[in-house]
C-alpha cells in the first residue's frame, strides 16, 4: 500500500535525514565517553571502534595533520601538555580549592568535558606521572595512601595572600581589643574591691582605765541614734583615753590615706589605656613579622623528600636561585645535579660551632653571623651577629630559622 511504501522509503533514507532511527542512534552513542586509545589529538576525531580509528589513520586528511605534526613534534607536545596542565589546574583550583582531593575523581571531572585534551598526547603516559610532576614542580602537595595519590592545590595568587594577612591581621585586632577591654575591666573590679576594703575596715581601739574603782556605763540609745558613733559611754577618764587614742589612730591614718588617694590619681584609666598601646607600637617596631617563606640565595640546604630517590634523598645543595619565594634552583654538592624544588622539600643545615650561618626568617632576617654554640634542648643556637645595626650581639635563633652560608 501507499502507507507502507512511504514509511519504507522514510526508514531506508541516509544518515543526512535529522530524524532517521540510524542517525539519532549515532547521536546517542557519541554523547557518552569513548576510549581514549580511538581517539586523535591532533585531528580531534573521537572513533567508536578499532575499524573507524583504523580508516580514520588511513585517510589523507590524518596523514596531512602527519606531516605538519612531523615538522617540529616537540612544539606540539608542549603545546598539549600545557594546555591539558592548566586545564587540569584551572578546574582543581575552581572546583575543589585548597582541599585535599583524590587525583582521580579530579581527572574523571577533567575528561568529563567533551572539548578536553587528551592525556595520550602529552608528556605524561599516566596520571601518576602527572600528579609526580605537579608535586616536584611545587604547585600541588601530593602524597600517597594505599587507596592511591592525594593532591592539594597550593594558592600562591597574591591576592590570595593579601587577603589571608588581611584577615589573620583583622582576627588578631579584634583580639588585642577583647583581652584589653577584660584587662580594664579586671583591673577596674580590683580597684572598686581595695576602695572598699579600705573603707569599711573597722579600726579598733584598747580600752583603758587608769583606776579600778571607776565604773563603766553605756547608753544604749546613742547607739540606735547613730550607727557611726560608739555604742558606749564610758567614764570621764575613760573616755579621756578613748578620745585621745583615736585621735591618734586618725592622725597616724590621714597621711597614709591621702598617699594611696595620690597614688590612685597618678593613673587614670585612660592613661594606662594609652600606656599600654604605646608599648605595644614600640614592641612592634623592635621586632619584625615572620614570613612562611625562608629561601635564601648562597646557603646550604639538605634535600629530605624521597620521591627523587636514593640519590638525592638526606643530600645536601647549594641555593643557586630563588623563584616566587616558595621554590628554589639547587646544585648537590655531591653530584653537581641541578634541581628545582619547593622549600616543603628541603630543610636547613646546621654547622659545627664557629662557622659562618645567613639568619632566614624572625626580626634578625638576612644577617650573617657566627655560630658559637648548639642548645639541643631547646632546638636552638647561639649567634653572635656579624652584620647590620646590632652587630656582635648574642642571640638564641630557633634551628629553622638559620642555615650555613656556602
């Protein structure tokens, strides 16, 4: 019938037609992942299965991409491993910020994308290699657990850091005013409890008589009348003693009491509010603000992380350069090798006392000076300066802190 001929004709039509069941099948398959050995980088030409992949390399079209490809090689392997790196890093950094994170669920989130470069035409054969390289070069913190290799991307954006200090330096603000508000309450609270004691401290005075045969009477109504009178009437010479006896207490307690009246009147509140910031500008000003970073050019440095090998692992090297503050070019001793690590991978060298030291971080920062003594203890060193303003003074430096001079 005529029905049937036209649904015929409808079905059997070519891949061009938008609704015909081969070509919304294809659509659906290319939709999802496909293997990564089937695909071609520098023709970006994803195949489904070993046949197309293997028409695909056969074509002129993959064989002209060949020829320009095997011009310089090395250009376009660079090139895609820089891109795949940055991509990678861009959405690390995005999507899971400072966190520690598996390197795969990273790498499954990178490949997600359709558009991604593909790992098989960079340096990198497997993505262990690659979480190695990120660690070595310093811009991700990486270990290794038995459920596989954990990254941390390390933010050294500058406004990253500025704003870090901005914080540590506005949270530690707000504390210098807490703990100074509790120190003048404290001190307000003591100063109303020592006024108060002071002032109810009853004075008690001996009771005498200069016969036997005089009597003592009280009256009992001058005491209701008065709480601050006394509450007895003694006879004439004993209130004679009495009297004089107090005025004595009195005039013994007069200048004692208008000494600490002038000594609470030396200081107001406000003085010692004042005081006490003017001390703390001048502490500041004496000392200087440590830094997370402590590389320094021409010292001596021992390599401590073992993902280099035997060869380097507890080897000791020479500061030949300093980048972005964190990472630093080195030359062992032992083998003349140049590297470039983090300083999370290096530590520094203590010498024997009477050698030359560089002082790296703390309110001595870039002074030389000589080594006279080790404190194992206390982890520290004696140092007499050799330079600058302070120039042979001693002090006690940390070990961190200072490093042999090359």
């Amino acid at each position: 019938s005529r029905v049937f001929r036209v649904l015929r004709e409808a079905f059997a039509m070519g891949k061009a037609d938008f609704l015909s069941p081969k070509a919304i099948s294809n659509r659906i398959k290319a939709k999802g992942l496909q293997k990564l050995r089937w695909y071609c980088q520098m023709c970006q030409k994803q195949c489904r299965d070993e046949n197309g992949f293997k028409c695909h390399c056969m074509s002129e079209s993959h064989q002209r991409q060949l020829l320009l490809a095997s011009e310089n090689p090395i250009k376009f392997m660079d090139y895609f491993s820089d891109e795949f790196k940055s991509d990678f890093l861009e959405l690390l950094r995005r999507r899971f910020g400072t966190k520690r994170v598996h390197n795969n669920i990273v790498y499954n989130e990178y490949i997600s994308h359709r558009e991604h470069v593909h790992m098989n035409s960079t340096q990198w054969e497997t993505l262990t290699d690659f979480t190695k390289w990120l660690g070595r070069e310093g811009l991700c913190k990486v270990d290794e657990t038995p459920k596989g290799w954990y990254i941390q991307y390390i933010d050294r954006d500058p406004e990253t850091i500025r704003r870090q200090e901005e914080e540590a330096r506005k949270k530690k603000q707000e504390m210098d005013d807490v703990e100074r508000s509790a120190r003048f309450i404290a001190e307000q609270v003591r100063r109303g409890q020592d006024g108060k004691e002071t002032e109810t401290e009853p004075v008690y005075t001996e009771l005498q008589r200069e016969s036997e045969e005089e009597k003592v009477t009280f009256n009992l109504s001058a005491a209701v009348a008065s709480s601050s009178k006394s509450s007895s009437v003694l006879g004439a010479s004993a209130l004679k003693t009495s009297a004089a006896a107090s005025s004595s207490v009195k005039r013994k307690e007069t200048p004692s009491s208008s000494d600490s009246r002038r000594e609470k009147k030396k200081k107001s509140a406000l003085e010692e509010i004042i005081e006490m910031e003017e001390k703390k500008k001048k502490k500041q000003l004496s000392s200087t603000v440590r830094t997370d970073y402590w590389l320094q050019p021409s010292i001596v440095v021992k390599v401590i992380t073992k993902k280099l090998g035997e060869k380097y692992h507890k080897k000791k090297a020479v500061v030949m350069e300093v980048r972005d503050k964190y990472a630093a070019v080195v030359k062992m001793i032992d083998s003349g090798d140049k590297l470039k690590l983090d300083q999370n991978h290096l530590e520094t060298v203590i010498p024997a006392p009477g050698k030359r030291v560089l002082i790296l971080n703390g309110p001595y920062r870039d002074t030389e000076a000589l080594l006279e003594g080790i404190d194992e203890k206390n982890f520290s060193a004696t140092l007499t300066l050799d330079s600058g303003p302070q120039k042979g003074d001693r002090v006690d430096i940390a070990y961190e802190d200072f490093s042999k001079l090359a």
